[in-house]
C-alpha cells in the first residue's frame, strides 16, 4: 500500500491535462492522493474507514473524502461536481460546462439542414460569442454539418480576435470579413451582413440560412427574403422577447446557443490566451 500510494503521489500530476481546465484540479487531486501516506497509522486509520462505510464509496472503491449517503457521486457530472466543491465549501454554478441543448433542439437544427437544398450560417460577430458559437458546433452531430457550405463571420475590429482562429477548430469553410468603419462610432456589420446574406441567396442560390445574432434588426433582413429559409441562433441576454414572437409568429426556429456544453472550448481559449501573450511580448519587445 505505501509502494501504490507513492506512484500515485509521484505522477497524479500527470493526469490533470485529462481533465478541463474549468474544474478544479486541486479538488479532484485530493481524491487520490493520502495526506501522510508514510505514516502507517494514516493508512490504516483510512482503511478501517472504508471498511466501516465501504457502502458510501463510489461503487464501494476507494476514495480519499469523508464519505456519507449521497447516493451515487458518479450519476451525473453535476452531481459529482456539486459534491467535490461542497467538500471545500465551494460551489460549481456554471451548469453550462456540464449541460448540453436537449435532443429536440437539435433535432430541429438536424431537420432544418435535411430540407435545405443549399445551406451556410452568417454570423453577426459584434452580437456573438465565438466560444458559445464554438461550443454549439462542438456538440452538433459533424455529418449533419456536413450540409453546411460555408461559415461567414462578419466582424468588426472591435470585437474579439478570437473569431480570427475559428477556422482553426471546425472542418466547415470560414470567410472571415472584416468590416471597416467610416466613423469611429458606426458599425457597419449588420449592414454589410444584409447585403451578403442577400448575395447570397440571389446570385449563389443559397436557399438556407442559420443566423447567428441577438440583434431585432435582422428581422427586416429575414422579412425581405419570404423565397428563403432562415434558423436563429441568439443569446439569452442579448435577445428581447419581441423578436422571439415575431419569429414564432412565422414559423421561424430559434435557439438559444447558451445551451449548448461549454465545456469543451479549452482549445479555442487557450489558442487566444497564448497567441494574445505572444503578441503583447512582441509589442513590448519592439
């Protein structure tokens, strides 16, 4: 037993790339590592309590906790986070990590791209999140995407450069459109966002549009093409409810890309976290 503890004291540290970059390490570290392992009294003192509640360890293996009835720790990565913070009189309130769109929502998604003839998704960069749009493709079907032509970002230098590595973590086709200003206070994304949407449809015949955006104005946009099918991605707090009721009102499906598992976009995040330290060791270099 001192032997096992000791390998397991000595490379522990090589497991934490296997788990996300959002759960505490040092929580989930404690589980497997005996504090005082050297001491035989520890380990024996460890073994007569697994012994006494070998019930309240995970299917009866051990564990380093204080263990009581909370049913199975492993039922639900909710579950187990829940218990692992509250051992620390912490709490996990990001269910987003965690906690993905139910099958209906994507069944829908899956629907829209069966009955389009020709599809891409146009995304207003301004009134998105490139790690929730991340996530939302992260956790679609990929052979269902696969009817997915193109992804068009239309952007504005304001926004997060995040969008620039977007291409670097999806296999459909990214055009970046970087969008300047006339004046330093107008955007004109939206704008340039219509007229491509429209070009689109009128001298490509793309029939079929997901919308990525929270912004009411691309209503007049989804209006002006009745001959085109269109599917809204929004973001809870960017959206009002009206645009909601419009859409509902035509038919239109809408959804909510927060719903969608965010637990997955540690790629993404650690590419802008490296490559904006690089740049600004370069900028203070020169």
């Amino acid at each position: 037993m001192l032997d096992i503890n000791e390998l397991i004291a000595k490379h522990i540290e090589d497991c934490k790339a296997l788990f996300p970059d959002w759960c505490e390490w040092s929580y989930i570290r404690e589980l497997f590592v005996i504090p005082h392992y050297t001491n035989p009294t520890a380990l024996k003192r460890e073994f007569e309590k697994y012994m006494k509640c070998k019930d309240f360890y995970p299917f009866q293996r051990y564990i380093y906790w204080t263990p009581y009835d909370c049913g199975s720790m492993l039922m639900s990565d909710r579950k187990f986070l829940q218990i692992i913070y509250g051992l620390h009189h912490d709490s996990f309130e990001d269910s987003s990590k965690y906690k993905d769109a139910n099958s209906e929502t994507k069944n829908n998604i899956y629907e829209f791209l069966r009955c389009s003839m020709r599809a891409v998704i146009a995304v207003d960069c301004e009134n998105s999140d490139v790690y929730k749009l991340y996530a939302t493709l992260k956790n679609l079907n990929q052979d269902e995407l696969d009817k997915i032509e193109k992804i068009y970002l239309y952007d504005d230098h304001h926004t997060t450069v995040g969008w620039r590595w977007l291409s670097n973590f999806t296999e459909i086709p990214v055009e970046h459109i970087v969008i300047d200003r006339v004046t330093e206070r107008k955007s004109l994304v939206d704008i340039v966002m219509t007229a491509g949407v429209c070009q689109s449809h009128f001298a490509e015949g793309i029939d079929s549009f997901i919308l990525v955006s929270s912004d009411s104005d691309f209503w007049g946009l989804i209006t002006s093409l009745p001959n085109a099918k269109f599917l809204v991605m929004y973001e809870y707090e960017n959206c009002g409810q009206a645009i909601k009721n419009a859409l509902e009102e035509h038919d239109i499906y809408y959804c909510a890309i927060d719903d969608f598992c965010s637990g997955n976009v540690d790629g993404l995040k650690k590419r802008y976290y490296w490559n904006y330290r690089r740049s600004t060791c370069l900028t203070f270099y020169i």
